[in-house]
C-alpha cells in the first residue's frame, strides 16, 4: 500500500523550492504575494529543516542575527516612540534571515538543478523585459522624449533597484551553469542598459561598483574593462539622443548636487536635510534611536525638527537673492531619510550603528578573504566573491538606499545572503 506521506513530502519539497526558484517573480508581483509564498515555505519546510544535520551553519551569522533580532524587539517594546509602526517589521524580522537560510538548505540538496532552473528565470524576466520595452517604444514612445521605463513596476519605478539586485545572483547562475565568462558580460551589459532606461541613478552607481569589483579579480579584467567602455558608450550615446531617464541621472545630479556651484550639496539638498535631521534625531536618542520604522514620525517633532526647517528658510532666501528656485521641500519628513546609515543612527541608535558596523566588517574581512583563494581550487570562490560584493552594495553606507524596514526592499537586499551562506559553508568545509 502506498504511503501518502511518502508522496506529500516530496511535493513539498518540490513546491519549496519552486518557491525560492520564482523569488524574482515574485518581487515583480508584489510584496503581498512575495509574504504569502514565504509564509508557505516557512510552513511547508519544517519537517525537514532538521534533517540536515550534517550541515555546520555560520556560528557568526546565526548568533549575531539571533543578537540583532532581540535588540530590534527590546527596542520595540521599551523604546520605540510609536509601538505600531515598530511592531510589525520587527516581531516578524527574522522572516528575512529565516529566507536568506531556506536558500541555504534547498542549495545544499541539489544545487546544479537550481543554478540552471534560477539562470533560465531571470533570464527569461530580462528578455521579457525588453519585449516589454519594444512594445513600449512602438506604442507609448517612452524610449527617447518620454519618462522613465518602469515596465511591470508602473509608477513605483523600483526596476532599476530591482535589476540590481537580482544581478549578482544571475551572475552567480550563469557562471555555475553556462560557464562562460563572456556569457556572463553579455548579460551584465544587458541588465545595464536597463537599468539606465529606469532613470535609478542609486541602481546605475550599485551597478558601476558591482562592475569594478568584478575587474578586481585577474581573470575578469579585460571583459570588465569592455563592460564598462561599452555601458559608458551606450550612456553616452542615449544623453546624445536627448533620452530622459538618461538625462536624469546626469544632468538632475549635477543641478541636485550643485557641482556646478560652490555650494555642494550631499546626494541633493533634501538628501542632506533627511541625513542631518537623523543626525539631529540620534542626538536626542543616542543609545537606541525613537525605534524601527519611526523617522517618519520623529521628523514631525518640533524638537528635532526645528534647526532643518531654519536651514530650509535660509537657503531659500540665499536661493531668491540670486533669482532661484527655492527647496522643493518644505521640510525633511519622509517615511524614511533615504540612506541606510542615516536610519539606522535615527531609529536604532548608537547599538545599531554597532551592529551595522559588526556586519559591514565582516563583509570586508570576507571580501579580501575570497580575493586572496585559489580559483583552481573550487568552482565556488568567484561565487562567493560575487555574493560578497552584492551584500557590501546592498548595505554600502555611502549612496541613497530604499527603507531598511520596508518587506521589498528588505527581501531583496537579503536575497544574496542565502547564496553567501551556501559558498561559505562549501569553502569551509573544502578547507577543512
């Protein structure tokens, strides 16, 4: 007699690993479905998360996560200015990191079916994408005279923000799978087209980064080195057409930042105002921050507020001295100040910054770590070394970043993890 359980189980574990496998689909369709299908694999993964004994996890990951998690509750619970906004994103948190590891297990049961399923997926997204693009150009005339191309993501325009950071794990795929370095340049160049159509200037400098830590390793030079002549060739050429998302991300810098004036502003001039206002925000609440997700609040309050809506009122005189527009923004509220570094000072205090700190070392510890090792020795160090460099991005304290508390964003900058995790343990276990 035929056992069900025999015959669940397995359609389970197929059904999980679909799961992870659509990830990219996913986080087109939305963060409501991306909840859902985590919810399930979370549920339907439980049987067999502790069949894989053998397995010896990062100690340093699980214990600093298990760490920053109770300090986001404690926080929460004893600290945060609006127990509401904090609550959700941080009770529930450790559904980001509980993802990063299901990635982890269902590599580790068979990952040559994975990196070949997951490198037609995102391949067939970015194809899809220029289809998208062409019927857009034919139908809409967006390519040239009109706004940014934000194909699935219509008046959101995250795509670039999105391509960027689904690259470094297609990299990841098509270097396990295809083997074939130009292969893998043929898709970066692609994606950069892209991801300069979308107008997201954060998503063309991730990508510029990602591109020249590439070309830090030997064997990858010279195809960086084309990879980069061609992008800046392809940009070059769509600001000679008059493209607008183009000229967003050249020429609106260079007014935002005033780099054609004395006065240089920050990222722009409400970037700066949102990064002193968490500055002036942290002064007040050194040691924990006003709580997860409470910017938004905390900007309103007179007293933090006060001296940015000061500033804002003196530049605006200076600026009508010498016939300007003055400040688009009356104030520095938003539901978060736009950089990683900023929220994290604001919301979680002096002990954020120490966790943030904690982690981002560990990252560059492991980035010369990976540059120093053998590519003869395994197939899994450029890998590694490419799921390094996309954490480092993700997090990098120096460029404009989407919310840290926010479910999509939160998904996508911890979707390199679950890979970063796998290759750790592969290298580990070869050296040991």
């Amino acid at each position: 007699m035929t056992n069900y359980s025999e015959i669940v189980k397995p359609s389970l574990k197929d059904l999980n690993i679909y799961l992870i496998l659509l990830f990219p689909v996913m986080l087109i369709a939305g963060p409501l479905i991306t909840e859902i299908s985590i919810l399930g694999i979370i549920i339907f993964s439980y049987p067999n998360l502790y069949k894989k004994k053998n397995i010896k996890f990062n100690r340093f990951i699980l214990i600093y996560f298990l760490a920053f998690l109770l300090y986001l509750l404690l926080n929460t619970l004893f600290n945060s200015i609006s127990f509401e906004l904090s609550f959700k994103n941080s009770f529930f948190y450790f559904r980001f990191f509980l993802y990063a590891y299901f990635i982890f297990i269902y590599l580790d049961m068979n990952e040559k079916v994975f990196f070949k399923k997951l490198y037609f997926i995102i391949s067939i997204i970015i194809l899809l994408l220029y289809v998208d693009l062409i019927i857009e150009i034919i139908f809409k005339e967006i390519s040239f005279e009109g706004g940014r191309f934000s194909s699935v993501f219509g008046s959101e325009k995250i795509l670039g923000s999105y391509l960027i950071k689904i690259l470094p794990v297609f990299i990841i795929c098509t270097y396990l799978y295809k083997k074939n370095v130009k292969l893998i340049f043929f898709w970066i160049i692609l994606t950069g087209f892209l991801i300069v159509l979308s107008g997201g200037r954060t998503a063309v400098i991730s990508y510029i980064f990602l591109i020249l830590g590439i070309m830090i390793k030997p064997e990858f030079f010279k195809n960086a080195i084309t990879t980069i002549f061609i992008f800046f060739a392809i940009f070059a050429s769509l600001l000679f057409l008059e493209n607008k998302p183009a000229k967003r991300i050249f020429y609106s810098t260079i007014k935002q930042m005033n780099l054609d004036e004395k006065d240089k502003k920050l990222f722009s001039f409400v970037h700066e105002n949102m990064i002193i206002q968490s500055y002036l925000i942290f002064k007040e609440n050194i040691f924990f921050g006003t709580g997860p997700k409470t910017y938004r609040k905390a900007c309103k309050n007179k007293v933090y507020n006060k001296k940015i809506l000061s500033r804002i009122k003196d530049y605006n005189l200076e600026r009508a001295k010498i016939n300007k527009l003055p400040s688009e923004r009356t104030d520095a509220c938003e539901t978060h100040p736009h950089n990683l570094l900023s929220q994290i000072i604001s919301e979680l205090g002096l002990i954020g910054i120490i966790f943030y700190i904690i982690f981002y070392c560990y990252i560059i510890k492991e980035f010369f770590f990976s540059l120093t090792l053998d590519e003869n020795k395994s197939k899994y160090i450029f890998p590694y070394y490419i799921s390094v460099l996309a954490l480092g991005i993700n997090l990098c304290p120096f460029i404009p970043s989407g919310n840290f508390f926010n479910n999509w964003f939160s998904y996508a900058i911890y979707y390199p993890l679950g890979f970063f995790l796998f290759f750790n343990y592969k290298l580990r276990k070869l050296n040991n």
